[in-house]
C-alpha cells in the first residue's frame, strides 16, 4: 500500500539507473514522487497494472515496481 512520504525506487528505462524517491501525491491512479537528491524533479507515474506505475519527465521513462 502506498503512503504520503514513503520512500521508493524508481528506475530510468533509458539509461538503466535507479533512484530514491519520495510520494509526494495519490491521486486515484497516479502518484508523484520527487527525486531525491536536490534536484526537486517530479516525476507523475500512473499505474499501468498491480504494483506497476510508469511516467516520464525530461523526455525519459520513469518506472516504479511495488511489491
């Protein structure tokens, strides 16, 4: 279950690195989550299927996995 302010991974498709992020935002399907790290980006992620949420920002796909 996914909360406010719970830390998660998210993984770049197009250059293959994770990130820590934090859920800033749910909103029925779709979470926003900040990269950690100062750089203050958010990236919207909409769930695809269970435990699948994928978005993109800067012209990069972004991928969260929950389990």
């Amino acid at each position: 279950m996914l909360t406010l302010d719970q830390k998660v991974t998210v993984t770049c498709n197009d250059t293959g690195k994770d990130a820590s992020a934090t859920i800033v935002r749910i909103v029925g399907s779709r979470v926003d989550v900040i990269l950690d790290g100062g750089s203050d980006l958010m990236v919207s992620l909409m769930k695809q299927k269970p435990g699948l949420y994928v978005g993109s920002k800067s012209g990069l796909e972004f991928v969260m996995h929950m389990d």
